[in-house]
C-alpha cells in the first residue's frame, strides 16, 4: 500500500505555461460546447423539444440534473478506485465517513 508523498515537486515556468494554456483551450471548449447545446435546446433542435414536443425549459434543467448526477457518480467511483491502495489511517481522522465504507 502507498503512502501520503508530500507536497508535489516544482515545476518549471515553461510547463506550468503550458498547463495553463490547456486549461484555458479545455476551458474555452467547455463554454462553446455548454452554449451550443443550450442554443440547441431552446431553439427546438433536439428530440426532446422538436420530436416528443417537452418544453425548452423542462429539457435544460433535466439536462443539467443529469449532467451533475453524472459528474456525482464519477466523482464516487473515482473515489471508490484511488482510495483502496492506500492505507485507511492516513484518512482516519480527516474523512470519518470514507473509512465505513
């Protein structure tokens, strides 16, 4: 089983540039695809509003309600995965409710 490494090594400037640089293109992909399903559903250009005829408004907020349910769900299998190699007491005291399960 691992152990807690520390505090993560210095980078240098150029690769910290470079992450940064990603984030913003990840970013900037995320906004324009957030605003093209958006300005899909209010326009009546999916199944849901054109072919079953449920309201623009009724589709964006299940849309997002599965789209946070879904984050939640992978957010606790990934949990689920990376805390079993390491040793429980390095979460003991810190997180009580995910050394019960």
């Amino acid at each position: 089983a691992e152990s807690y490494a520390g505090p993560p090594k210095p980078r240098s400037v150029i690769l910290a540039g470079v992450e940064a640089i990603k984030y913003m293109y990840a970013t900037a992909l995320l906004i324009f695809s957030v605003v093209i399903v958006t300005a899909t559903i209010f326009t009546g250009q999916t199944n849901a509003t054109k072919g079953l005829g449920i309201p623009s408004v009724a589709v964006f907020f299940i849309f997002w309600f599965m789209i946070i349910w879904l984050a939640m769900m992978e957010g606790g299998q990934g949990c689920l995965v990376g805390l079993q190699p390491i040793e429980k007491n390095v979460y003991t005291e810190s997180h009580p409710r995910t050394l019960k399960n």
